[in-house]
C-alpha cells in the first residue's frame, strides 16, 4: 500500500497529512503505532525500530498515543476509567493516583465535569476529547491522529480541533491525518502531501498549501476547499 | 393417586438426582473453561493455530451427543483408555459443552468492533489485559444469552447418559417404575425436579441481561425511565 514515503519528526513538530481518501495517510499512521505490519523500510521512534516482537511493539506503543476517526472509547466504562485504564494495567499506577491523573487529564480538554459519563451520554466532540485525554494520560512522546474530526457534525469540530491546537502550543510532537486545510494550515509546521501510498509533496504549509507545486496537490485544495 | 407410593422411593430419586446435578456441573465447568480458551483460540489469526479447535468444535457440535457418548464409552477402551460410566460421561459431556461454549466465545469477540481491540493496543495493552478488560466484558450482553439457553438444555440433555447406564435421574426413575408399576407419577416426579433445577437458572439469566442492560445503555436514560409516574412507561 505505502511506498516511496520517508520523512522525519523532529521533537515537538507538528505534520499534518493530506491527501484524499485512501491515499495511506491511516496506513501509515497505523504503520507507526504497529498496528500494521509492513513489509519493508524501517521506522523509527526515538532510535527504536518499529519491528520485532509483540512485547517490542508493546512497549513502543506505550509511548506513543493514537486517536482514531471513530473514537474508539470503551462503551462499558466511565469517561474517568477510560482514560485510567491503561495507566493502571500497563504502568501499574495505583488505581486512586490514576484516577486523580485521569481527572486533570479530563480537565486538559475541557471534561472534568463529565468524569462519570459512559460514552453513550457524550456528544461526539466530548467522546473524542475523552479519546485525546485517554492517549495523554500514558505520558506518550508523540501523539498520532487519524481524522480526528471526520466523524464529527460540523459543530463539534472546533472543540476537538482547539483541544489539538492547545496541545500543539504545549509542544507536543504530532502527526495528524486531516482533511481539515485551514486547520492543517493553522497548527501545522509542516504538511506531508500523500496519494496513492506515496509522499506528492512536502513542505511549510505557507509553501504546499498557499501556492502548491505538484498538479495533484492543486487539485486535491480545489476539490477539498471547495468542499468546506 | 400413587404419588404416595412413589415418594416412598425418593431416596432413588434422590440419588439419581444427585448424580444429574452433578453431572451438570462438571459439564458447565469443564465445558466453560475449554470452550473460554478454545474461543479465543478460534479468534487467531493463523490458520495454522486455528485449524485443530475448529476440527474439533465441528466434530463435536456436527455428531450427536447420543453417539459421542457411545463412542468415548465403548471406543475408547479399544485404545487402552477404559473408563468407568461416571467419568465417561463427564469426559462427553465436557467436550461437547466445550464445543458450543467456544463457538458462542468466539462469535461473541467477533461482534466487537475491531476499533476496540486497536484502541486497547495502541494503549499498550497485552492480549490478556485486552480481552479480560476491553473484549470480554463487551461480550457479556452477546453471550449471555447464547449461554444461557444452551446450558439448559445440556442440563435436561444429561439424561442421554442414561443410555450408557448411568444412574441419573431417569436411570433411577425407571428402577423406580419397575418397582412401583407407576410410570404416570415417576415421570411427573422426574419433569419436577428438572423444572427445579432449570427455572432458578433461567430467571438469574433475566436477571443478568436486565443488569447489564441498565449498566451499558444511557444510564440516565434509565434512571429518568425510572423516576417517571408507573402510566407513562408504557407498563401498565
């Protein structure tokens, strides 16, 4: 699916990936996270190669947070415990010292007060900064976004994209897969251009969004601007 | 009416009985426990590591009972593994729940949406903390159900051990007969004792969907439900 795609993070940057649907913007997301597993080339986390074994990827993905398109909450607990689980099961963080960690995590993006909501009572704006809260509250280096707004009603857009943006000013390093421009143009200190599994195009977002280079980038902003 | 007569011999019953619940249990037990571990085995995603529970969950739910429990008592001792009745129809009873339990798992976890299982390993979850925490209890709505109504049927079906001679309930309920010349009164005797066993089941399953009904859906939801004057839920 992917090839030809290389590019580096460096601490605290912001990417933003665009390119239209199925161009490998989640897979290489997925690919990052070892989720998916790929066939060649090498990524590398702080040094570590994603690779080897499970127990490899494990702790790999401890330190790196992802939130997904759809959310993805555990429907059969709290917000609160949501967002302690994963510190009390991997980190064995003592379940009070979690749940007081989760609670100023909730706070970070906006929803203390919805600490003991199921996810069910939350708005889909809500449901996707309890997921951002849930990555965050494993202390990741790097955060990984897959469409975070695209399952969203236009209305609940803003709150997801200001709970991002907040993260991006706090110097979190992020790759965040959008379609969002004005959002990618807003946040981002670089924009990775993808299509067909391949990188089209890459630079500051003043340079690849304003005035883009490669016909494909043009007419992906056509088609995407046209759109919003 | 003869029942007097027949209640004389409630001590047979009573053993018989006896020997029923007993084989209830180790069957939902064993059959439990195998059929945990088989499902999720089921779920792999190798071929190679599925291929021999499905042989055997196919073997077992696509063969009659009747003749699984001939096989393993009469076939096995041609392999030098004789068993007395009891533990040969523990040994069928609990590979065929085995059987049924691992498919009811394993359709179980595939009704999750894989979201779950992406969003509990991109936590750094470990398999096990994955399906005892995140997977598994999103089942329970799925599976209860499915469980529930197989295990009463395994419970009256245990009667098939008779077949092979053990003194279960209607083994010794037709000792019984022959002793008494009453087949009316022992059967209605015996259909009371199996209703005893099996209603309390059915109605602490009720209870367990309607709990986890209430925990998983819109809580307040519920509870405003609740609060409402008793002619406006619908109920009346």
């Amino acid at each position: 699916m992917l090839n030809e795609v290389s590019f580096d993070v460096a601490d605290g940057q912001v990417i933003a990936l665009i390119g239209s649907s199925g161009a490998g913007k989640s897979t290489l997301l997925r690919c990052i996270n070892g989720l998916e597993p790929f066939q060649a080339g090498t990524i590398r986390l702080n040094g570590k190669a994603v690779a080897g074994s499970h127990r490899h990827l494990r702790e790999l993905r401890k330190e790196v947070g992802m939130v997904f398109q759809s959310f993805n909450l555990f429907p059969h607990m709290t917000a609160l415990r949501n967002v302690a689980l994963a510190p009390t099961l991997v980190r064995r963080m003592p379940r009070r010292e979690a749940e007081e960690a989760a609670l100023s995590m909730l706070d970070r993006v906006g929803l203390a007060a919805k600490a003991n909501s199921y996810p069910a009572q939350l708005s889909g704006g809500q449901q996707q900064r309890v997921a951002i809260a849930r990555a965050l509250a494993m202390n990741p280096t790097a955060m990984l976004f897959d469409e975070p707004t695209s399952a969203l009603d236009p209305e609940l857009v803003g709150e997801v994209q200001d709970a991002i943006a907040s993260l991006a000013h706090d110097g979190m390093t992020m790759l965040i897969a959008t379609h969002a421009i004005r959002f990618a143009r807003s946040i981002a200190h670089q924009v990775v251009v993808m299509g067909d599994g391949a990188i089209i195009e890459a630079g500051p977002p003043e340079q690849v969004l304003v005035s883009p280079t490669h016909p494909r980038t043009q007419a992906l902003l056509r088609t995407v601007l046209s759109g919003n | 009416m003869g029942f007097v007569t027949v209640l004389r011999f409630w001590p047979v019953l009573w053993a018989g009985l006896r020997v029923t619940l007993l084989l209830s249990v180790v069957a939902i037990g064993g059959g439990t426990l195998i059929g945990l571990i088989v499902g999720l085995l089921l779920t792999n995603k190798s071929r190679l590591v599925r291929a021999p529970f499905r042989a055997y969950v196919n073997t077992f739910r696509g063969t009659p009972l009747l003749v699984q429990l001939f096989l393993i008592y009469l076939a096995l001792p041609r392999f030098g593994i004789a068993l007395a009745v009891l533990p040969a129809a523990m040994l069928g009873f609990v590979l065929y729940t085995g059987a049924y339990v691992a498919e009811i798992i394993r359709s179980g976890i595939q009704a999750v949406p894989t979201g779950q299982t992406e969003a509990g390993y991109s936590l750094g979850l470990g398999y096990l903390q994955l399906m005892a925490r995140i997977i598994l209890p999103q089942t329970r709505r799925h599976i209860v159900p499915a469980l529930a109504s197989f295990y009463l049927s395994l419970i009256k079906d245990t009667s098939l051990a008779s077949i092979i001679g053990l003194g279960e309930l209607i083994t010794e309920g037709q000792a019984v007969i022959a002793a008494t010349l009453k087949p009316f009164q022992v059967y209605v005797v015996i259909a009371a004792a199996y209703f005893v066993i099996c209603f309390p089941v059915s109605r602490l399953v009720s209870w367990l969907e309607r709990r986890s009904r209430d925990r998983d859906t819109d809580r307040e939801g519920v509870e405003a439900i609740r609060k409402r004057p008793r002619a406006q839920r619908g109920l009346v």
